[in-house]
C-alpha cells in the first residue's frame, strides 16, 4: 500500500514535466509572442488549430488521444483490431498464403450467398477491400490448418483468440509513446489516436479537441504567471475529488481511486500523471492566487439565488462554500478560452 504523499513525491513531479508532441507545443506557445501569425489566418496542412498564434500540429493532437482514450471501449476495440490485423497478416506471410482478387471474390461469393444478399455496393470503400482482403486471408489460413467452416463467426473468433495467444499484447505507461506491442509488432500512441479519431463523428472530434486546446491554454497561462505544478495542490486536488465522492449516495461505498479505474480504466497513478489532471491542478491553483474567501463570500452574496437553486434555501456560504469555488473555476476557465486567439480545424 501506498499513502497519497508518497504517491505524489514520488510521481507527481517527473511525471508532470510534459515531453514529447505536447512538450513542442508547449514550446511554440512560448514562443508565438514574437513569430504569431493574425489569429485568423488560414490552418496549414498539418495543423489541427492554432491557440494565440501557435501552431497546434494534428500529430500532437493524436498522441493526445491516443494516451487519454487508450482505455476507452473504442480505443480498446481498435487495439485488438490492430493486433488482430497484424497476426493475420504475418501468419500469411510466413504460410505463403496470397488473398488474390480471385480467392477475394470466392470469399465474397460464399459471404453473400449465407446472408442471401450482396456486398457489391460496398466494394468501392478502400477501408472495406482491405477488410475483405485480410478476411479472406484468415479463412485460408484456417483451411490450411483444417478448420471445417472457416466462415463460421465462432470459429473465426476462437482461431483469432489462438493466434492472439502466441502474440501477447503488452500495453505501456499512458507516457509511453507505444500504446501497445507484442512479440514482434507495436502500435503508437499516435497511430491509436489517428485510427480514433478517424472513426468518431466530428463532433466528438471536436469535444475531445476543445479538451486537448484546454490542457494547452491552462499550461500556458499557468507559465506566464509564474505558477508552477505542486505537490499540495495535486494532494488537495485528490482530497477533495474524494471528499465528493464519500458523500455522494450514488457512490457510496467506493473509494475515488475505485470510481476511475471502473469509469475511465485508469490508475490512481495514471490519473495523476495526465496532462488533464496537471491542467484541472494548474486551475485551482491560479484560481486560489486571485480569490480569498472574502471574495468568495461576495460572489455568494451576490449570486445568492443561484446557489440557493443548488444547496437548497437555507444554505450559507460556509455550506456553499465548496460550490462557489468550483463556480470561480468554472468562468475562470470559460473566460480563459474565449480571452484566447483560437483556429480551429473542427
């Protein structure tokens, strides 16, 4: 067992000094003061948007994705599609075995005639040939090795889970620039983050971009400020996540640490060390240099019916006192981003 300070001492910091993509962005957010192009000039090939006349690249964009939605049940699901892939592909290669278009199209012919209608319409997505290709390179296969009805789902599934046995995947830190390897074959951070967003809808593209613009900005005013990552304000961070949950009816019972690691697949550790989470500690404390609880109390006073609305008529600012700082919070980083120059590609 470990105590939430040695957790903190120990990864806290070195793991908060953010490298990689993010770090290069960070960097040209630096230095845009001197080399800003007008905040509305056209994104460049490459870029996903562009934060007070910085360069925000799509590649630094995907690994960002590629490490925050890694545990997510499509990032998981296009893990084992890339793995699976890979096991195929290699397996056919070592058994000489060749998806030509002719042995496609006998494939093809036996999936139409079992579901008693045609894929023809679909044939000129480039995404599902190759699908059809590397299909009917896992039903030869299986044919060499004697499987009775290669075609059969069931059957696909339990050669598949075989295969996947003799290559076992070896997921890495969420600080890893790997996602995932395996026994001679890996997937990228930034690769997993590409096939993503590639497949969610733009608006969720764009949710997980405002997001990712958000970690940018935060850092980057926290800088300009001089407020630097520290371990008691990350303590408190946690403490108070904690608090919540151990007085919510809904959650009663489990412990925060229980709540992401079944919400979001994450470790204690891992969630600390996320560019999210040094963002949202980053907030608090640039929210706690500006605001005492004189201020706070003034905001209570003056917005009284909105808290009232929320704790019920007879609260007072001690009983409120935690709402009103998230409130604070919250328009302090509204405020933030719509202060900030943004283009944005989606």
């Amino acid at each position: 067992m470990f105590t939430l300070r040695s957790l903190l001492l120990s990864t806290l910091l070195p793991a908060l000094l953010i490298t990689g993509a993010l770090a290069a962005v960070l960097v040209a957010q630096d230095a845009a003061t001197d080399t800003a192009l007008p905040h509305d000039a056209p994104l460049a090939a490459g870029e996903v948007a562009r934060v007070n006349g910085a360069a925000v690249p799509l590649p630094a964009f995907e690994q960002y994705v590629g490490a925050t939605e890694s545990r997510s049940e499509l990032g998981q699901a296009i893990i084992r599609q890339a793995h699976d892939a890979w096991v195929v592909r290699v397996s056919a290669a070592r058994a000489n075995v060749v998806a030509t278009p002719e042995r496609v199209n006998s494939v093809v012919a036996q999936l139409e005639e079992r579901a008693g209608s045609s894929l023809e319409a679909f044939r000129d997505n480039p995404e599902f040939e190759a699908h059809l290709t590397l299909l009917t390179q896992q039903v030869l296969l299986m044919q060499t090795q004697g499987v009775d009805d290669p075609l059969d789902p069931a059957a696909q599934s339990a050669w598949l889970e075989s295969q996947r046995a003799q290559h076992p995947l070896v997921p890495h830190p969420l600080s890893d620039d790997l996602a995932v390897s395996w026994p001679g074959g890996e997937l990228t951070r930034a690769e997993l983050g590409a096939t993503l967003l590639a497949q969610l809808p733009v608006e969720d593209r764009g949710e997980l971009l405002s997001e990712f613009l958000g970690v940018l900005v935060l850092h980057a005013h926290a800088k300009k400020l001089g407020v630097e990552l520290s371990t008691e304000a990350a303590a408190a961070e946690l403490a108070e996540r904690e608090a919540l949950v151990a007085h919510n009816v809904s959650t009663a019972g489990l412990t925060y640490e229980q709540i992401i690691e079944q919400t979001q697949g994450l470790s204690l550790e891992e969630l600390v060390a996320s560019p999210r989470f040094s963002a949202e500690v980053l907030l608090r404390e640039m929210v706690d240099l500006s605001w005492d609880d004189e201020q706070l109390e003034a905001l209570f006073e003056r917005e009284r019916a909105l808290f009232v609305e929320r704790y019920g008529e007879d609260v007072d600012f001690a009983g409120a006192r935690h709402g009103v700082l998230q409130e604070v919070r919250r328009r302090s980083y509204q405020n933030l981003m719509a202060e900030s120059k943004i283009v944005r590609r989606y």
